[in-house]
C-alpha cells in the first residue's frame, strides 16, 4: 500500500470538497437527523463461519472482507490466505477463488474486497505482481486481469451491473508544495477512467504521521450505495457526524447531521485499536512500530443500504454495535442493537445489503477469525 516512510497525513484539513456541485446546482444544505431512542430493534448472531483449529476449510489466516455474492452466497476475504472462500447462506465450505502465488491470477497482499451485481470481483493489493487492481469472475472463478495504479485504491463497494465504487489517493507536486488528491468515484470492469466522481478533496503533505496516512488509506470514508443510484459518504472525523448524500450523476442532495457526541477511547479500547493499526500495517507491508491510535473514537465506523433502501449507520461511541437506521431520504426509522454483546464489539465491521446481514471483529476477542451471520429482530 502506501510507503508510510515517504508519505503522512498530520492532520486533515480540507481543502476542496464537493460532490459533483456546480453553479447550477449548489451545495446542498445541511439536514439535521432526530433521533427517537424509543424505537428499537435487535440484530442476533444466529449462525458463524470459522474456527480455531481443524478444518483448514474453515481456520481464517485473516479477514478483511465480506460480502454477498449474486447468487446468495458469502464470500469472505481472508488476505492471510490471500484467497476469497466462498460459503453457502448456512456456512457451508464452496470453494475459493484466487491463491497465494507469484504467477498471473496469483495474489500476494489483498486488502480490499467488493462485488458487483453481475458477478465480477474487485480486489486491491498486489497480485500477478501488480500492485493495483485485480478483477475474477465470482461464477467461474478464473482471473479476468489487473491493472497497475499508483496507490492501491481503498474502501469498495459493489454496484450495479459490473460497476464499483471505490476511493483514489494520488500525489501532486507544485512547487515545494505537496499535496494528496482524494477522490471517490464510480468505476467499471476494464476501464481505468471514473464513470463519475462524487467526491473530492486534497489533503496536505507530511512526511511524519504515519498513523493519519494509514488510516486515511484504510478508512478516511465510509461508503454505501443504493439500488436507485444514491451514493452515500461518510467521511471519518472525531468531531462531527457527516453523512454527503450524491444522486447517480454525481450531484449532492443533502448533507445529513446527525446527534453524535465525542466519544474518549479507554486504555483497553486504546491497545485493541493499536492492535488493529498494527495488523493493517503489516498487511500493507509496512512497519507497525509506533503507531498510536486517535484518543477519541471516529463519530461514524460504518455505513449500509438494505434491500429497501433505507442506510445503516454505524454508531463509532458505543462498544455494543449500535446503528442509526434511517430511510432513504435521511428519516430516522429505529436504532438497532446487537444482542448479546459481544466481547469485541467495538471493532465488528458489516455488510449489510437484500441479503441480510453479516459482521466480523477486526481484533477478535477469542483470537481467532470468525464470520457472524445475523437476523433483524424486533426490541
């Protein structure tokens, strides 16, 4: 990924932001979400995939990545393996698509993972010994090619047909002036132009934090997308809860605010973050020495779409999995809540589509991978 040695980001100040706006078409305003802390539903784990030891079929060597395929199915990242394992909706071993290996259609480092509605599969990292974009048939199984790019883009998401979004970092010198363009835009297999552009913004250059780099890399902003075309970015902040609504040409609609407050890490949450950034930096072959996570948590850790288009967003101050769920046209609906806690809540990631739902702990509390497969309960 990102040579941290060369590149950082101390703090993020923006710069130029925009979602495709114009003079005939001017920023949105601001739409303030409210919250009815009376509305309640449950998410409950009702299955898992993954053990400690046995079955190699079913021991993750890391999970970075999960999703729905087409067809139903759960595909799941696992980048210490450096392969995609497929499973049946009840957690059933399929098959894998995609090995370890130095050879066309072999991966080494993959660090992200998405698929688009007719089958095809977007990774990020190296492989083919590219660092870039690696593309398979979900279906088939076999690679339909990579393509370089000058850093491996970041946070995926599925769309319609073979399309995808996904966020760009680049560098540009003017002067003694360097600065790291990012962008958030639609691609489609094959084509190494964005289809459209959502979102930018440019970030100042420095040579020192490594943290701000990787997690701008990592993270940075969350992206869910829906079935009509709405994009929806969240950009990670500490301070403020964001959510930038664009239509499918690129247009904002509305900026959503919602009710968050600062939430301070404890010493345990701290050393479980440290653990997190450690492993995100081994598998982007980095150093993990020194990094020290951000004392507050981000406002926001995640967003969703359902099969009815309404957005999940994932509460960053809560240790029990928390999301404020709202319509699609930014209405609170109900909060949901896993139950039982889990022990490691605090670093569960989703994916939430038609499908249902699925989550697994960046830093598992039982030392080991495992998969959760969920159902929506009403309080």
């Amino acid at each position: 990924m990102l040579n941290f040695a060369l590149a950082g980001i101390l703090t993020i100040v923006v710069l130029v932001t925009g979602c495709g706006t114009s003079d005939e078409n001017p920023a949105a305003s601001v739409q303030p979400v409210y919250i009815d802390t009376n509305l309640t539903v449950m998410l409950c784990p009702v299955d898992s995939i993954g053990i400690e030891l046995g079955d190699s079929n079913y021991v993750m060597g890391g999970v970075e990545g999960v999703a729905f395929g087409p067809d139903g199915n759960i595909a799941v990242l696992d980048c210490g393996r450096s392969t995609v394992r497929l499973y049946s909706p009840q957690g059933e071993y399929l098959r894998s698509i995609g090995q370890r290996g130095n050879g066309p259609g072999e991966l080494q480092t993959i660090t992200f993972m998405a698929i688009s509605e007719d089958g095809t599969i977007h990774l990020s990292g190296t492989g083919s010994q590219i660092l870039g974009l690696h593309s398979y048939d979900y279906f088939a199984g076999e690679w339909l090619g990579s393509s370089r790019t000058f850093v491996p883009p970041s946070c995926f998401e599925g769309t319609r047909g073979n399309r995808y979004i996904r966020k760009d970092i680049n560098f540009e010198v003017n002067g003694d002036e360097i600065t790291l363009p990012v962008s958030i835009s639609m691609y489609e297999t094959g084509n190494d132009e964005p289809l459209v552009t959502y979102y930018e913004e440019i970030f100042p250059f420095d040579p020192t934090d490594d943290v701000g780099l990787l997690e701008l890399d990592w993270y940075g902003y969350d992206i869910a997308a829906g079935a009509d075309g709405t994009v929806f970015i969240a950009p990670r902040s500490t301070e403020e809860a964001l959510i930038i609504v664009c239509d499918s040409a690129g247009n904002e609609i509305r900026t959503l605010q919602l009710p968050y407050q600062p939430t301070e890490r404890t010493e345990d949450e701290l050393e479980m973050e440290r653990n997190i950034l450690r492993a995100k930096a081994i598998a982007s072959d980095e150093s993990p020495e020194g990094l020290e996570p951000d004392p507050f948590k981000p406002m926001i850790r995640g967003i969703e779409t359902d099969g009815d288009g309404n957005l999940w967003v994932l509460q960053g101050g809560p240790n029990i999995p928390t999301f404020t769920v709202l319509d699609s046209e930014g209405y609170f609906l109900h909060t949901a809540i896993v139950t039982p806690e889990p022990p490691d809540g605090s670093t569960w990631r989703f994916h939430i589509d038609e499908n249902g739902f699925l989550a697994y702990a960046e830093d598992p509390f039982f030392g080991f991978y495992k998969v959760y497969i969920l159902q929506m309960r009403e309080g």
